[in-house]
C-alpha cells in the first residue's frame, strides 16, 4: 500500500480528555503557556546529551547538552519499548532497501544503487515485507498484516519505539493543541465532511476552510516549535531520543549508500538527506500522530473516535494535521542544517 507524504497510521495516544482540558481553558491561554514551558531557562528535569547511533560508538559527535523541563506526564506512567541495537540495525536496512528499491528483490541481499530518478520520490510510499522475511531481531514485534499479508515498515517502527512519541513532550503538546483547537471552535469542529459537501455555495465552503486554517494557526506553530525547537536546533528538539536515534542510523546509511554512486553531486545527495528526514519524522510520525486520537463532539459533549479514513475525520481536525505538516515543512529546512552538522561533525 502506498501512501501520500503525511499520510499513514500511527500509535494511539493514552490521554483522557479529562486530563488535557484541565490545562486548555482557552486556545490561546494554552498556546501561550506550552510555549513558555519549554523555553524557560531554568528548566532542569530532562537532559539531552549525545544521539546514539548503534553501529559507531566512536564516530558521533556529541550534541551539546541542554536542560528540560517536560509537561506533566499523566498519573500512571506507561512504560517506553526500549528498542535493542540490533533491532535498530535490523530496520534501518530494511528502510535503506525500501528507499532504494530493492526490498521486494527476494532473490539477492545486494542493495540497489541510489541514482538521481529515485531521489524526488524517495520514501513516498510505505515499505512492506512479507512477515517470514522479516530478520530475527525484528520477530518478536507486534506485526499487523495488510490485505496481502505483508506488514509496512512504519508499523515496525512504530511496535519499535511503541509509547515513545506519545510520552515525549513533542506528542503530549500535539495531543493537547488539538483537543484545545476542538473545544476552542466548536462550531467548526462540530462540521463534518458530508456537511462540506452538500454545501452548493463554493465561496461558503473557501470562507469556511479558511477560518479552519485560522483557527488552528497558534496550536500549529506550538506544535513546532515543542518537535523542533523555537530555535530549530537539533539540541533544542523535543521529538522522542529513540526516534532521533533511528534518523540519525538512517541518515548515515543513505550517505554511505549515496557514496556508491560517482555520479550523484553532493546537492543531490543533500536532496536525499531532506527527503530521508521529511519522510520519516513528519510523513511516517508527526502527521499520522496528529489525526490520532480525534476529538469530535457528539451531542455537545467531546469524545473520542478511532478513525480509519480521511472521510471519517472532521475537517478542522484534518486542517489541524495538514497545517502542522506545513509548518514543519517550513521550519525544516533550518533545523535540517542543524542536525546534519551534527551528523556529519
């Protein structure tokens, strides 16, 4: 199955909504506050050091450390996955393989040549694997098959690093801003698809798609701003340590494999690491995070609904998703050249 870029499932977050409410009295007064909880400058409850990369224990350089100081976690903490080497290095070349277009090549280990045709495509679809091909160190995760018995690659990734994106302070400020972008503006998150439909009038359904994309503006940039820093540093991110760690695996993978090819020119291969990076931090994990849980009202009350399709989604929270997807795509380019300075340091 392939996927449009910001678009695919994602691990289900663990938060009442009786829990987040208590924090968001109004959208703005939440936005301002998640903000200036994470820029505070005494801040010293979590420390960032190094991002380990589990093939090179001496080749990394160490990223400069800095305090944190993380939102309140809920009463009963759930416990992170905590993903071996090998497991890394196990789907970090099943990734390679797939971005290169040669997992589906069952016949030979070799690994197909990175060329400049594959490089504005790269990781546009979802990676699949017929489960008895998976390597040993991947058995004992969570698989779920597809129609054609074959499990995605996203899904391993997500059994991997199960808990990780919702525990870290990047996933609770998305969960929040969104349930806060429901409760803000019932009237628009109380619209739904086939509402937008009927509508005969083209220039009511622009005005009221626009104030959605309004609506969610401040929630948006809160978001980002948590994920990649205020400052789009790579030491100033509060995306989940693990999943740094597997771009970071990755990322040196592709070089290595760029490396084969003479004919590539360094800024294609640039090209490459950006495409690398926007698909798995923001295609395979922030995006699909954002549609999941989705709050909708429901006889004037909140509740959650498990969705299974872009139709079964109301359209501010689709909008919520879509506009954070953009805005990191306007912040990336920034903190890309920050944490591949790192990476290459």
């Amino acid at each position: 199955m392939s996927s449009r870029r910001h678009r695919i499932d994602s691990p289900r977050a663990n938060y009442s909504i009786q829990q987040q409410t208590s924090v968001i009295a109004s959208s703005q007064t939440t936005t301002q506050t998640v903000t200036s909880t994470f820029s505070a400058s005494n801040a010293t409850d979590t420390v960032r050091g190094k991002i380990n990369t589990p093939t090179s224990p001496t080749s990394d350089a160490s990223l400069n450390t800095v305090s944190r100081q993380r939102m309140s976690s809920p009463p009963n903490t759930i416990s992170l996955n905590q993903q071996t080497p090998e497991q890394m290095n196990a789907l970090a070349d099943l990734w390679i393989q797939h971005l290169l277009g040669s997992l589906a090549n069952n016949s030979s280990n070799q690994v197909s040549l990175l060329t400049a045709a594959k490089i504005s495509s790269l990781g546009r679809t979802d990676g699949k694997i017929a489960p008895e091909l998976l390597p040993q160190a991947l058995s004992d995760l969570k698989k779920t098959k597809d129609a054609q018995g074959k499990v995605a690659l996203s899904g391993l990734l997500n059994s991997m690093l199960a808990n990780h994106l919702n525990q870290s302070d990047a996933g609770k400020t998305i969960i929040t801003m969104q349930v806060t972008v429901m409760h803000a503006n019932p009237k628009l998150a109380a619209i739904s698809f086939d509402d937008m439909i009927k509508m005969n009038d083209h220039n009511e359904s622009a005005k009221i798609r626009q104030q959605m994309a309004n609506a969610v503006t401040d929630q948006v940039n809160a978001c980002i701003d948590v994920a990649l820093g205020s400052t789009r540093k790579l030491s100033d991110s509060h995306l989940p340590r693990a999943l740094l760690d597997f771009w970071r695996l990755l990322d040196s993978r592709l070089v290595k494999e760029a490396a084969k090819n003479p004919a590539l020119t360094p800024e294609q291969i640039l090209t490459a690491r950006k495409n690398l990076g926007i698909d798995l931090l923001s295609t395979r994990q922030l995006h699909p995070f954002a549609l999941k849980p989705t709050q909708v009202l429901v006889g004037g009350e909140v509740k959650t609904t498990r969705v299974t399709s872009d139709t079964a989604l109301p359209p501010l929270a689709t909008t919520f998703a879509n506009k954070m997807s953009e805005a990191f795509l306007a912040a990336w380019p920034a903190f890309f050249a920050d944490a591949i300075a790192h990476f290459d340091a």
